[in-house]
C-alpha cells in the first residue's frame, strides 16, 4: 500500500533513525526506498552493511545515483521506483512518530475521494510545528495560495496523481509547483490535523536556513516566476499583485547576492 521515499546525500550519520521509524512503519505490503543523491560519505556501505538483510527480502530498495541532481529529482526517481498506491516522502533526518500509520490509514479510509494528504509534524521537543488547528480541512485554490500548508507538513500521495504531476526536478525545495497544479486541475487536498512526522531542523545543510535561502535566491526566483505562469489565468487581481511583488522582492535580494558572490570572489583571490 505504501512507499515510504527516502532521498539521501552525505548524511551517512543521521539517516539511521529515519530507516528505523520506517521499517516500524511498514508491513508486508509496504516498503522503504532510498534514493542515495551520489553521497560521497560511504552512505553506501553503511546502508548495506546495516540493512542487508532488509534490503535481500526488498523492504528496503536502495538506489545509488552516479551523479547528484538535488532532492526533488530524487523524488521522482523514486516515485519512478514505487509500485505501491500511496507515496510517503520522509528526510533522510526525519522520523515517523508511534501511531503514523494508524493515522495515515485513517485518513485515506474516510477521505476516499482525496489525493493527497499533508499531515502535521512535530519538534523533537513534541512541540507541533504551526499554528495550532481545531481539524482538518480541504485546501482549496485560493487557501493553498495565500497561506501553504501549516507549519511544516509531510505529503502522502497517490502514486498515479504524482506520476501524471512531477516535481520541477531542476528547482530544490519547489515541491509546492507540484502541489499548486494538482490543486489548480481539481485533485483534492487535504491538511489532516494528525502528527505523523518528528521533523528536524538540525544541520547548516537544511534549504530552510535562512543563509541558505539567500544563497538560492536566484533559484526562488525562478519558482516564484513558474508559480505566478501556473496561476495567473486562475486567481483574482489582488492574487496576482502580491505574487508579482514577491518577484520583484527576489529580484532585488538576487541582485544583492550577485554582488555579495562577486565581492567574495574577488576577495579570494587577491
């Protein structure tokens, strides 16, 4: 019934936890795949001296990239790679918390006409990660447009509705272009007011920090332009404005890092 999609690189040291709580996950109609985005930290040899015996009786499928494309691209390889329903997608540093897959089960028994899930997440202190809700809700065009999904949230979706709406492989931390399509063409969404996912905010190399989003300036910019093309013949004027003042926003702080990477690089080299 379910994937659980792992994609990896360099966290040869934080990635066991994450492979733990989906091997708690899962039965024998589920499995994990980990997609390894050319790690060059001997990930490989841990997972497979760690997990062979998993990986022989194919709970585990483990897929070594030879070049690294980034987190999205490895989502679609392994998306690519499921042959089951439903697709869980879980960092390489994240767990699924006990009662997950109660949770997860629930939801798609008594949601039958959803495609995709997003379910809430907690710190590691159990805090919930967002605004606090009474219950769960259907994302409409307009909701997932002004304010996203709350806080940090875990998708699960059918593999056939990710299959026909890929992930912009070549722009990181975009997932949502995928997501705003599916919503924009009609596939029901849902925000389910369960926490599923222990999420970590740990470690320099997360896209969420915030030196790292001014580095990906160039590349945000680059999104919001491909969410203003999906939207602008489906959203009011005021809609539009605040999109395309988001664009100028990036522009600018764009600007600012080009010159900000041409200092740095003349600076090193003198």
């Amino acid at each position: 019934m379910f994937s659980i999609v792992t994609p990896t690189f360099n966290r040869k040291n934080r990635i066991s936890n994450s492979i733990d709580s989906s091997l708690s996950f899962i039965n024998k109609d589920d499995n994990v795949i980990i997609v390894d985005d050319a790690s060059n930290d001997g990930t490989e040899n841990f997972i497979k001296n760690r997990y062979g015996n998993f990986i022989d009786n194919n709970s585990i499928q483990y897929y070594l990239l030879q070049e690294n494309n980034g987190v999205t691209y490895a989502k679609n390889f392994g998306t690519s790679k499921s042959e089951k329903e439903w697709v869980i997608f879980l960092d390489s540093d994240d767990c699924l918390v006990e009662g997950a897959y109660q949770h997860i089960s629930n939801a798609i028994e008594t949601f039958q006409d959803v495609d995709i899930f997003f379910f809430r997440c907690e710190n590691h202190q159990g805090e919930v990660i967002g605004p606090i809700l009474k219950e769960s809700y259907l994302l409409n065009l307009n909701e997932y447009v002004n304010n996203g999904t709350p806080g940090e949230c875990i998708p699960v979706i059918k593999k056939k509705t990710l299959s026909k709406y890929p992930y912009t492989a070549n722009l990181r931390g975009f997932e949502s272009l995928a997501y705003l399509k599916m919503i924009r063409d009609g596939v029901k969404a849902m925000v389910i007011n369960e926490i599923v996912r222990e999420y970590s905010d740990f470690g320099e190399d997360r896209l969420s920090t915030k030196f790292n989003l001014f580095l990906r300036s160039d590349k945000l910019l680059q999104g919001r332009i491909c969410f203003y093309n999906i939207l602008k013949e489906h959203v009011t004027l005021d809609i539009k404005i605040k999109l395309i003042f988001k664009i100028v926003k990036l522009k600018v702080i764009s600007l600012i890092l080009s010159v900000y990477l041409l200092f740095k690089g003349n600076f090193k080299y003198k």
